[in-house]
C-alpha cells in the first residue's frame, strides 16, 4: 500500500508540475463543492458530479480537507487531498479514523480512500440553458487499516474493496426565488459496511454480494457566501451482527473567501455498532484553487 505520506507529496508535485500552465481559480463560488468524507468533491456525505478544486477546463486546480464528526458515542476524523485537471479529472487521497472506545476502550478503526472521478458529460456551471447535467463517473479504492481487529471478527469478508458511483449534477441559476440551486443525484455499486470502517461484505451465506443503493443532495445559494442544504445516504445491510441504516444530514456552508469554506452540519448516521441511530454535529474546513 502507498503510504498516506507519499500520496501527498505526489499530489503536491502534480499541482506544482503542471500549475505554471494556468493559474486556477477562475470558477464561480461554490462549483468546486466542497469535500465529502471521502475525499471527493460533492457535498458532506454525497460525491457530486462537479470536479473538486477552482480551475477551468484549461486549468489544474487542488484542494485540502479535513472533518470532524461526533455523535453521542462515536468520532470520526478524516483529513485529505486533491488535485484536478482541466476541470475533467479529479485525483483524491483522504484517510479516516473513527474513535470507537464506546464499544471497546481505547478502540481506534480506520481507512485509507484513493478516489478517481471523470466528467463524462455536461457541464453543470457553463451550460444552464441544457437540460443535460453534468455527469462524472467515479471509483473509490478502499483499504480498512484495522481489519484484522473488529471487522473480521463481526463477520466481515475483506478489507479492501472498491466502490464505483456515477453522479449526475446541475446548478440552476436563479431557480429559487432568485437563488441558485444545486441539485444531485448519485448511484453507488458498494459492499462497504459503515462506509468501509467495518470491512467489506460479508461471510454469512448471500451477503457478500455488491448493493446499488442511492444518494442524493439539494443546495441553495442564500447569497454568495452561504449555501444551505441536505443530503441523503443509502448504505448496504451485510453484517447480520450489527443492522446498517442509511445516513443524511442538513448543512451550512460559509465561504468567506472562494478559497476557502467552512461547513457546519447536523448528521444523522444511523445505527452504528449496535448502537442507537447516531445523531451529532458535523464540521468541515475546505481549501481550494
């Protein structure tokens, strides 16, 4: 596996490589999204079909995240990296760490994310006039760095897997009372129980097979510094020792400058680990160009 050191450094050397090509930045407010979870543009929970950073379609652009979740008895902390070309092809890196001591003192589980995103079709931002969104087609490489801990023994199957989604994606200008809304749709094909943290699949008989489960998200500009909006998360149900439900959220997003935002969430994740539906906040810091 690469280290999660690496990918940066090789992240950081594609934007500096190629950046003295064109400067970045020319985007309209909030068309970069900000950084899910993840690690790939879209919302907090939802990947989007908008390609992450501020740079156009002759231009690279790159981003940095990190988030913090807590619920009544979990947290989840996930920090990454981006890099974008030409508006078309998005590059992501993000590693997580959920503090599970509620279940078992001291119990720490993880994961490394290597996102791939493409622009296939559409343009959410340059042609509002076609009824045709964007759409982007994505692959996120999943690794559970504690596998051999909790996942295996609930009854995990692996703990590696890759989970592809398409997004389609569409700004509509002045389409709510002369606000700008964004509005998305995404299809996932995954195994992943509690978005990967718990392994893959599963080893119960038929349980290790793929769900294509849904997910959605709708913003609204209230001016050009804040964006209001919620998401909805289908997940798959695999592990017959802990029953999966699916995850959403309500957010703010303050962006004082293009370059950078700030997001502030109420989250619901569902049961977690046995426990009662997971209910908290949820807060993000965005950088980008």
């Amino acid at each position: 596996m690469i280290a999660p050191t690496r990918i940066a450094v090789l992240l950081t050397l594609l934007v500096g490589g190629w950046g003295v090509r064109a400067r970045a930045g020319d985007r309209l407010e909030w068309t970069g999204a900000v950084t899910q979870i993840e690690g790939a543009a879209g919302g907090g929970l939802v990947p989007w079909a908008l390609i992450g950073g501020l740079g156009t379609d002759d231009q690279i652009g790159a981003t940095a995240f990190a988030t913090y979740v807590h619920t009544q008895d979990f947290a989840l902390r996930s920090g990454g990296a981006s890099v974008a070309f030409d508006d078309r092809v998005e590059l992501s890196f993000a590693r997580q760490r959920f503090d599970a001591g509620s279940v078992i003192p001291g119990l720490t589980l993880g994961q490394d994310i290597v996102d791939m995103k493409v622009r296939v079709a559409g343009d959410a931002v340059f042609a509002p006039d076609e009824i045709l969104p964007q759409v982007a087609v994505g692959a996120q490489w999943k690794h559970t760095l504690d596998f051999d801990q909790i996942p295996h023994a609930v009854g995990a199957a692996h703990g590696s897997d890759v989970d592809l989604y398409i997004s389609a994606t569409k700004v509509y200008f002045a389409a709510l009372a002369g606000h700008n809304v964004i509005l998305d749709a995404t299809l996932r094909r995954t195994r992943a129980n509690q978005f990967g943290l718990l392994g893959f699949g599963s080893t119960a008989p038929g349980g290790d097979g793929y769900s294509y489960v849904p997910e959605a998200s709708a913003a609204v500009w209230l001016n050009e510094q804040f964006l209001l909006g919620g998401e909805y998360r289908d997940k798959p149900d695999n592990l017959g020792a802990f029953r999966e439900n699916s995850a959403g959220d309500v957010f703010l997003a303050w962006g004082p400058f293009k370059e950078l935002t700030v997001t502030a969430a109420w989250t619901d994740l569902g049961g977690i680990a046995g426990k009662a539906p997971q209910r908290g906040v949820y807060v993000s810091l965005w950088l980008g160009f």
